[in-house]
C-alpha cells in the first residue's frame, strides 16, 4: 500500500453509516450538449457539484477504438466481448499481480484499465476525448485559460455485472488528488441501474474546508477527525446520484464531490452490460507544478493522474472554494 493509500485508508468511515440507494438522475430543463455555460448551468455546478452535458462528443469511431482497446486488453481471455456471460462476476482468482501492472487492478465489481506501458495515452483518449476541442472550450468557461494540455487519461473504468441474487454495495470516497475539474465521457450506452457513474451532490462544498489546498490532494492534518465526521454524515443524508446515459454524454464534476461506481444489475435484466467510461482531469496551466515523489501524482504514485501539485496553491478557509474558478457564459 503506497503513501496516499495508507493516508485514505486512515480515515475510516464510521461502522453506522448508512448509504443510501442510489437514485437515477433526472435531467433538468437546461440539460443540453453545447460547449457554453448558462447562468442557470453555474448556479447548478456551484450548488450541486456536477453538470452533465447529454451528446457533448459525437466521436463514434473514437468510441469504437475505446471500447476495441478494452477489449483487446483482457488478459487470457478470462472475460470475451463476444460472450456477454463471462462478464457476470470477477475472475479475481485468475488475475496475477503481473495483470494488474500490464492493464490494471481488477477489485470491488470495477476494472480501472490503465498501464504504464501506454493505455490511456493513445491519440483517440487525447485528441479523440481529453483534448477535444469541445472539451477544452467548456472546460475553459469553468477554469479558464490557458487548460493545461492533457498527457494521459485514467484509462477506461469498467464496471461488470453482479451476479444475480448477490448483494451489491456502493463505495463513497474521494480521490486523494492534485486537481480542479474532472470529466467523466460515456463510451458506451449505459442503461439505468447498469453500474452508472455515482455522486453525492453538494458533498463538496461540505468537505471543501478540510483539504489542505485548493487543488491538493491532502486532508490537514489537523482536520482529519472532523473531515470524517462531516464525511460520514454526508453519506448518512444525502441521497446519491446514478448516471445512465449514451456515448457522447459527458459529467463535468467537482473533485471534492463524494462519488462511487454504481452497482450493475444489468445481469439480472434482459442483457448483460460492461460498463465503460474515460475519466479526465483538467486544471489551469501555467502555474509551477511539481510531482509528489512520495504521495503522488508523480512517477512513484498515482501516475495515472495526469493533474499536478503546484507550489503557490491557496489554502483552504471556509468560503474560498471558487477563488481558482472564471464562470464565464461568453
């Protein structure tokens, strides 16, 4: 267990705490796929944490190779594209340490595919979906400019099947993460209670306080015990969000928003379904970054997180969330 892991690990959510079902999300009036900002969109981000954009990239053979890379990934064919069945559980039993660092961890119901090798740096992740054009205009109307250019994406989080009658459980956490704005891009069509994307909306600005920098990736020291307690009742009260959608859709999301894969019924509906989505990290660029050789991001950890540290970060105070943040609806 690295650094960062041992330091979340190290805060524990309470035995009590009762996580609610998740509930599909309804799209609001406003919902649409252009690459501006509405007053009504801003209001919604700051006060919820998300805004999901539905047909924002339409990249059909971006998706495609996406999808075939996945696919083409899976070690020994322990699960076939062709034999939607052998996706229903996890053949954690057959997957060797040498697995994981060639294409990821396979754990929890989820396979996050990345590698140092490559997997997540290919032109249809960086020209095909983080660095798209569309991408870069509305991330600049939150952030503003100049967007630092995208080296890499997370790779593909794939979430498979439950097997039917077997209990499913959501994970609520945060990533211990240098960064400002993260973007999660439907592959693939994503049916409700298919294992969509989770949140917990408005959890950010709840534990917004509690981290030492705006964009770092550590809770103060000191605040450590009271993070846990308005973590947890987070999670006790609010009711969190599941996102079903098709390929294109794409969730812009604040980084300090409580989130989870969903739990993937779809083994016990008509077909079987493999969840699958690109997850992007954007900041602003320009500023003195530097990588974390000892919690990451760096090359030792979380090396899969293209966003950085930067020295001249502001510190956290109760109402400074947005200070890094333009809005802007031009």
């Amino acid at each position: 267990m690295n650094e960062r892991d041992r330091h979340a690990a190290s805060i524990k959510m309470a035995d009590d705490v009762i996580i609610k079902e998740a509930e599909c999300f309804a799209d609001p009036d406003f919902t649409n796929g252009n690459d501006h900002l509405s007053e009504g969109e801003i209001q919604f981000f700051k006060e919820q944490g998300f805004l999901l954009k539905r047909g924002f990239l339409h990249e059909p053979e971006v998706f495609s190779q996406v999808v075939d890379c996945v696919w083409s990934n899976v070690p020994r064919d322990l699960f076939r594209k062709e034999d939607p069945e052998s996706w229903v559980g996890l053949p954690t039993d057959q997957w060797t340490e040498e697995d994981d660092v060639q294409v990821g961890q396979l754990q929890g119901g989820s396979w996050k595919m990345r590698s140092r090798e490559g997997i997540g740096t290919e032109p249809f992740f960086l020209d095909g979906i983080a660095n798209h054009p569309r991408m870069r205009s509305l991330v600049a109307k939150f952030i503003g400019e100049p967007i630092r250019t995208a080296k890499r994406v997370r790779g593909v989080y794939c979430q498979f099947p439950k097997p039917p009658g077997t209990s499913g459980k959501l994970m609520p956490h945060l990533d211990y993460t240098a960064g400002q704005l993260t973007a999660m891009v439907f592959v693939d069509d994503v049916p409700p209670k298919c294992g969509g994307f989770t949140l917990w909306p408005g959890s950010h600005t709840r534990l917004h306080e509690y981290w030492e920098c705006l964009q770092s990736g550590t809770i103060r020291e000191d605040r450590k015990e009271a993070y846990a307690r308005a973590r947890d009742a987070a999670v006790n009260e609010i009711t969190p969000l599941e996102f079903p959608g098709h390929a294109g859709d794409v969730i812009f999301w604040h980084p300090r928003l409580l989130h989870s894969a969903g739990i993937n019924h779809s083994a016990e509906f008509d077909r079987q379904i493999m969840r699958m989505i690109v997850p992007c990290d954007y900041q602003i660029d320009g500023r003195d970054f530097y990588d974390d050789l000892i919690h990451g991001p760096g090359p030792n950890h979380q090396w899969w997180v293209d966003t950085r540290h930067w020295r001249g970060d502001t510190t956290t105070t109760t109402n400074n969330m947005w200070e890094w943040w333009v809005f802007s609806t031009e």
